[in-house]
C-alpha cells in the first residue's frame, strides 16, 4: 500500500469531517508499543493506540528505532497522530 493510499485510509477512518491541523516533529521513545515525543512539549509522551505508523517505516530497511525524528500529523483535537516520515 502506497503512502497516499495510506494518509487517505486513514482520514476515511477518522470521518469525512477530519481535518489535518499540524504537522509537527516528534520523538521515537519506544518501539513495541511505540511511543512518541512531541517537541513543541517534550513531557508530553503520546502512546502508541493514538499513533498509526505506515508499515513502510514498521519493517524493512526504513524500519524506526528509539532515538529517530518524525514528521507527524497531529489531527483534529490532538487525539490522534500519523507519522508520515522519517527525518
């Protein structure tokens, strides 16, 4: 599954009305479950069943470690974040 096809998946399951708020970078913390950190606020640590991470960036060569920047995607309200990269 490509990327887009991905981001688009997953605005569907969030409902018609989402709409993408803030992309913003985070911090890796944790792998299984992963877990990320804001850097606009570094004590806030968001568990992984509010993060979806592309499979691309789960397995393989791409696969995230602790340690890795992310560019995310913060949707509305701030309940619920998508990592669209590596950076």
């Amino acid at each position: 599954m490509s990327f887009e096809s991905e981001l688009l998946q997953l605005i569907k399951l969030t409902g018609a009305s989402a709409e993408l708020t803030e992309l913003t970078v985070a911090t890796i913390v944790a792998i299984n479950p992963i877990s990320i950190r804001l850097q606009s606020n570094s004590k806030l640590v968001i568990p992984g069943d509010l993060v979806t991470v592309p499979r691309r960036l789960r397995h393989g060569d791409y696969a995230l470690s602790v340690g890795d920047k992310v560019m995310t995607i913060k949707l509305q309200g701030g309940q619920s974040f998508y990592v669209l990269d590596a950076i």
